[in-house]
C-alpha cells in the first residue's frame, strides 16, 4: 500500500480521537488536517516498521499540545501538566455531579493529559506502550493518568445508574 | 475510591485493556471469583468504554470532509532518493525511540531499590570521579582482562560500551559491591576531562524497568533495569545531556 492510500485509511480515527479530544467538531477537523499536511510533508520521517496509526497520532496529538500551550501562554511557558481540561479543571464535587450521562462533558472536563491517554487506551484500544511512546511519558505515567481519568468518571457517573447517551453532534 | 480487595485498581484497568499476559490475566480472573467489588468496578471499566464508544464512534462514519480529503489528494511527496540520507538518521532516532519503549515494563522498580542503585552510583561517582592518580583499578589499555574479570565476578557477560560517539572515552574500571553481591563499575571521560560512571549490577529478578532519571547536588543520575543486569549512570550533566548517552548505554548492552 501507498503511503498515501494507507493514510487515508486512518483518517476516520485521527477524526474522532481529535473530535474527542477537542470536543468542537471544526477545531478537530482543524487539526486532522494540519496533522495530515505535516505527515505528508515529513514522510520521509516516517519509519514503515512501525504502525502508520501511532505515528499520525503523535503528529495530531503534538499539534494539539501546542496549540494549547500557545493559546494559553501568557509570558512564561506552560509545563504540559499544567494545561487545563478544555472548560476548567475542577473535579467535580459530590453536589455538582454531573448531568447524568453526558460522557463527551466528563472527557472535556478531564485535564488535557489524562483526557489523551484515557482516550488512546479505551477509545482506540492502543497498547499501554504505544499511548507511551504517542505521549512521550513511561508506561507507569501512563498507567497512572488513566486510573486517575477513569476514577475521575466514575465519580462523575454513579457508579450504580447507566449514564445516559448523547450523540456527537 | 479504592477498594478493599486483592486486585488493585491498576491491575484490573490493565486486564480489562487486554495488556496481561495469560498467567496474569488468569490469576485476575481467579481473584475476581471471589471479589463481587472487584467485579462491579470491572463492569465499571465496561460501562465506561461503551459509553466512549456510544458517544464518538458515530464521527467514524462521517464523511470525511472536503479539505481534509483535497490535503491529501493535493499533496505532492518528496522523493526518497533525496532524503535517503535523512532516512538513515531518521531510522537510527526511531531505533533509539523504539528501543526506550521495548525497555519500559509495567512494573516499576520499588523505591528501596531505586534508592540502593542511585546512592550506589552517586556515591562511585562522587569517590572515584575525582580521584586524579587512581581512578580506576583496571585501566582501559588492559580492556578484555577488565570485562573477562567482571564478566567472572559477575556471572554475566559485562561489556563498557562504546560512548565514543557522545565524547566519553573509557578510563577503565574495578569492582565494587553493593549489599554483599558485586557490581562492575565504569568510568568515562570526555576531552574537558568531565567524568561519567556507569553502574552494572545484577538482577537476579530479571525485570525490566523503564528508565528513571534524577538529578541531586549538581549530579544526574538515570538507571533502570534489563533482564539480567541493572545499570546506573551519573555524572555533571542536564537531563538533555544524559538522556542520548543513556539511550546509547542501553542500545549497546541489548546487542552483547
């Protein structure tokens, strides 16, 4: 396969890690296309021994770092931990709980960093060591940021209702 | 949030993403039998990833978006021949990436350990580093009887590997021991005659850990364990500066 006809093929993920991560449907198709220009220009960086997938996402991924980082910069750099979740990064409190179900509000009220590797692992089933290498952190930091979003959600959820859905719009 | 039984929350998130091994994913099944909190917050884990699944998958089936379609059909790619060159270095970083990667293990290494390997170093480093007339105990001119005799001592074949590529020339080394077992110890030097050590132990336990690097009193340290050996380096350096040469120490001890 072509390089450009296996790209192709992964678009539709890069589109909903990015609608996921974004939670705002032009923002993310943004970025996927910024994302494909750059894998197009930088080709010849890619290793074909390695998955296309992981690589496109790291491309996607870094991208959307630094734009938030460029966003938020206010003089001095951002350290990655400390960017917020794309409303505010407050967990929410027993009395606040969210509206029953709305997941996409959960994911976007996670911190940046858990949000991505939360949604790495169980959205696109990736490999502990494949989210590592996307996000430039060891397996442990992995391990730990998604244990930290996952209690994060059940926290938000009731353990005990089924959330209920609502579709992307 | 944590729950009172056998199987940590870790654990179980791990199993549930298909990251186990048989024996561990059988030992988690085994324990989840008699652990009901175990088993809601597995279904948890499910409920969590369905509703991730309900929420997101239907932009899989959204057409794909002209721009995004005309960046791909518009684009024209460079030639290879051109970049053969960069590929080659391209390849040798994806290498280095890619073996980082294969040394990371999902466990850790415990905090008694990390401490013993790191004051280890530091202090080799701290001691021998700065001693002028004896540095070492074996000199690098006398290179195959230093790596027969540790190898020995050891039990393991030990090789210094070549850190010529970062600056560091091979001084030589001695033995030394940690907690009764014997260790090799290593000492490079780089043409502002800066100094780096590099701590080979045993493992009797075989894990493999990812590295870890920390930095006290002007000195870093990054060490980490492979099958059968665990490895420490210190020396005068930023992280920036130690990260390649650990990638280099690691690469060079896979291939002995």
């Amino acid at each position: 396969m072509s390089f450009k006809t296996e790209l192709v093929t992964h678009i539709p993920f890069l589109r909903r890690f990015a609608r996921a991560l974004t939670s705002d449907q032009a923002l993310a198709d943004d970025l996927v296309q910024d994302c494909i220009e750059r894998a197009l220009r930088k080709h010849e960086l890619y290793d074909p021994e390695r998955p296309m997938r992981a690589w496109l996402y790291t491309i996607l991924r870094n991208l959307h770092v630094s734009g938030r980082r460029s966003e938020l910069r206010r003089g001095a750099s951002i350290a990655l931990d400390e960017i917020p979740s794309g409303a505010d990064a407050v967990p929410p409190r027993q009395e606040d709980r969210l509206a029953l179900g709305d997941i996409e509000e959960a994911v976007r009220r996670l911190p940046l960093v858990q949000r991505e590797v939360l949604l790495l692992v169980v959205l696109d089933e990736m490999s502990y060591r494949d989210v590592a290498e996307i996000t430039g952190v060891p397996i442990g930091t992995v391990m730990s940021r998604l244990s930290r979003a996952r209690s994060f959600l059940r926290q938000a959820f009731d353990g005990d209702k089924e959330p209920r859905l609502r579709r992307v719009k | 949030m944590t729950r009172q039984g056998k199987i940590d929350d870790w654990a179980l998130g791990a199993y549930a993403d298909g990251e186990l091994s048989g024996d561990a994913a059988a030992e988690i099944e085994a324990l989840l039998r008699d652990d009901p909190e175990a088993q809601l917050a597995l279904s948890e884990l499910k409920r969590q990833k369905a509703a991730l699944k309900q929420a997101f998958d239907p932009v899989l089936a959204e057409t794909i978006p002209p721009p995004i379609k005309s960046a791909v059909a518009g684009a024209r790619l460079g030639h290879w021949g051109q970049v053969a060159r960069r590929v080659l270095v391209i390849g040798a970083l994806a290498a280095a990436l890619a073996l980082v990667v294969h040394a990371v293990d999902l466990r850790e290494l415990t905090t008694s350990q990390a401490t013993s390997m790191v004051n280890a170093v530091r202090s080799a480093h701290v001691v021998y580093g700065s001693e002028i007339r004896h540095p070492v105990e074996v000199a690098a001119d006398q290179r195959d009887q230093l790596m027969t005799w540790l190898s020995k001592r050891l039990g393991q074949p030990i090789n210094a590997p070549d850190l010529m590529q970062h600056g560091y020339q091979l001084v030589g080394g001695r033995l030394l021991s940690l907690g009764e077992k014997p260790t090799a110890y290593f000492m490079y030097e780089n043409a502002r005659k800066q100094r780096m050590s590099l701590y080979i132990m045993t493992n009797p336990e075989h894990r493999d850990t990812a590295f870890r690097m920390e930095e006290a009193d002007g000195i870093m340290t990054c060490y980490w364990l492979d099958g059968p050996l665990g490895y420490a380096l210190a020396g005068e350096m930023t992280r920036g500066e130690m990260e390649p040469i650990a990638h280099a120490v690691y690469e060079a001890l896979d291939r002995t």
